[in-house]
C-alpha cells in the first residue's frame, strides 16, 4: 500500500512541475495536417488494391479466356 502510495505522489510531482507547452496549431494548419493524413491512408489503400486487385483481375481474365466457349457454330 505504501508503495502505490508513493508512486502516486511522485506521479502528481512530476505532473505538477511540468509547465505549458505554449503550442498553438492554427485552423489552417490543423486542416492541413487532417487532409495529409487521409491522403496518405487513401494512398496506401489504394496501394494495397494495385498490388492485390490487378494481379488477381489478370488472373482471372486469363482463366476465363482458357476455358473454352459454346458458340452457335460449334453446334
């Protein structure tokens, strides 16, 4: 009990003897950064759809010209 007591005070020294940070990020900015940020999730969505979605479209447009087709002249 005396150690969580301990490490409580001394967790609310440190919380208390650190002083403001006198940041400001303006509105400009702050969208900015939002937009960066969902530009490069977009971006490596679409990444990953090139890498994964084109290979298996080519696949499966290959398999589908290997299988032969019934036309009216074959029969």
């Amino acid at each position: 009990m005396q150690r969580k007591l301990m490490t409580f005070a001394l967790a609310l020294s440190i919380l208390n003897a650190a002083g403001p940070a006198h940041a400001y990020i303006g509105p400009g900015a702050g969208l900015g950064a939002i937009a960066l940020t969902i530009a490069l999730a977009v971006g490596v969505v679409l990444l990953v759809v090139g890498f994964v979605w084109y290979p298996v479209k080519r696949m499966l447009k290959s398999r589908k010209s290997d299988t032969p087709t019934v036309t009216s002249r074959d029969s």
